[in-house]
C-alpha cells in the first residue's frame, strides 16, 4: 500500500511538472491562433472559439520571413559543424594525446566557462571589425570554428570513456591519428556528438545579442532580430503575430529534438561514464 501511495505521488509530481513545462508552448500555439480581442480575454481561453490561420500569413507581410529563416538556418547549420569540428579535434587532443602543459591547458579552458560572455564582447567586436566581418554572417560563424569549453568538455568526457585498447589495436593495424578518430571514435561517440550538435544548434538559433551586435542591415537579420522587432516600443505590440512567429521558430528545435531525442539521452546518461 505504501508503495502504490508512494507511485502515485511520484506520478503527480512528474505530470504537474510537465503540465508547467508544456502550459507555455500551448499557450502560444493557441495565442497564434487568436484575434487580437481574444488575446486579452478573461479568463483566459486556452482553446480558441476558432482556430485562424491569418497569423501565420499577415507575419509573413509584416517581416521578411524567408530572409530571416535563411540567415537563421545558415548561421545555425555553419556554427553548430564549426563546432562539432573543433571540438571534437580539441577532445582527442586531451583524451588521447599526450604534451606538455596538457592539464594546465585543459583547466585554463575549463576556467573559461566561468567567465561571463559580456568581458569579451568588446574585444570580439574589435576584432571583427579590424578583419572586416562586421554586418556580415561570417562574424557570428567564423568564432564557433575555434572550438568551446562546453563541447570539448563534453566530448573529452565521451572519448576517456572509450577503451584504450582499441587504440592500441588500430595502430597495430598502422592506423594514424586521424584514422583512428574519424573509424573508431567518432562512430563510437555518435550520442555525443548528436548531444553537442543540438545544443550548439538551439544556442546559435535562438541567438539575440551576437545579431543585434554585428548585424545591421535587413538583408542580413535574423529569425530573433525579426521577432524583437515586433515589440521595440515603436508600436503596440502585435502579440498574435509575435506568437506566430514564436511557433515558426520553435518548430526547427522541436523537428530537431524529436528527430535525436534517443541518441540526445543516450548522450547526455553515458557522457562521462566508463565502462
């Protein structure tokens, strides 16, 4: 008896849980759904008396959405691979790979986690604009080439946990450094990387700040400068179309994580785990 009481508090709990995770996410989808008299009604209606789809179209007359969506997309998909490259390589390094100064290197880059990202915008935006790269896509691209603390932790954590014997058997096989990272620790760390493409992927997405810094011409905005500019105080704001718009982009993250939600919890459980 105490356990079925204990199971059914245990189930409570998890779904009032999921209710406060999912209540937003609905309450948009049923807002981009609305007229705008209906938005404000109360109580609140979480169905709508009829479901309009004029929405999604005026969205598309207020804002550039296909521009947007395609500078969203190609600053995303551009920096989620910079980072899947450079990390990986940068994890090999300091799993495998033996040199001096390895340790003090590794907690140096560790340490960089804990600076927050305003200390160095300044000098970032310096360097951009000494290369030129200022009002282009290229300057929210070019930096996730050089690797992150997140991913190479990540991904260092995933190849320690891999054996060294296959190493050792790979270059009995005369297998380079290269070869055995690309045959044996990339198929293996398949999770991994799937774990670190989709949160590299949701960052870069839903980036605001790093647009709103380098770009400034329409051509070049993206999916987040378009919403933001929906409420920038110069008109009331149009919370239907905000809504809509809000659906538009969260779609790609949830096609995304419904796509690798198995190798993203079989990534994030084995992440750091030997055996």
């Amino acid at each position: 008896m105490r356990r079925i009481i204990g199971n059914t508090l245990r189930y409570f709990l998890l779904t009032a849980i999921a209710a406060l995770m999912v209540g937003p996410f609905l309450w948009m989808v049923a807002t981009s759904l609305m007229d705008p008299q209906d938005i404000f009604h109360f109580p609140p209606r979480w169905i709508p008396d009829r479901f309009d789809l004029r929405n999604y179209g005026a969205i598309m007359d207020v804002l550039p959405l296909g521009t947007l969506l395609l500078n969203s997309f190609a600053i995303a998909v551009s920096a989620t691979i910079g980072q899947l490259l450079s990390c990986t390589l940068a994890a090999y390094a300091f799993a495998r790979m033996e040199f001096h100064g390895k340790n003090a290197l590794y907690f140096i880059l560790l340490a960089t986690m804990m600076i927050p990202a305003q200390v160095t915008m300044i000098p970032t935006f310096l360097i951009m604009r000494a290369v030129g790269l200022i009002d282009t896509l290229y300057a929210l691209i070019v930096p996730a080439f050089f690797g992150g603390a997140f991913g190479t932790f990540l991904l260092r954590q995933f190849f320690t946990s891999i054996p060294r014997e296959l190493d050792d058997a790979a270059r009995m096989d005369g297998c380079g450094r290269f070869r055995i990272l690309w045959s044996i620790y990339l198929p293996l760390s398949r999770p991994a990387l799937v774990t670190l493409g989709l949160f590299s992927f949701m960052t870069y997405w839903n980036d605001l700040l790093g647009p709103v810094i380098y770009l400034s011409s329409t051509e070049h905005a993206t999916l987040t400068m378009g919403l933001a500019s929906l409420q920038s105080g110069t008109m009331v704001t149009r919370y239907d179309l905000l809504m809509a718009g809000s659906v538009l982009s969260v779609l790609p993250i949830l096609v995304l994580l419904i796509v690798g939600q198995q190798w993203f919890v079989k990534g994030v459980a084995t992440t750091g785990l030997k055996g």
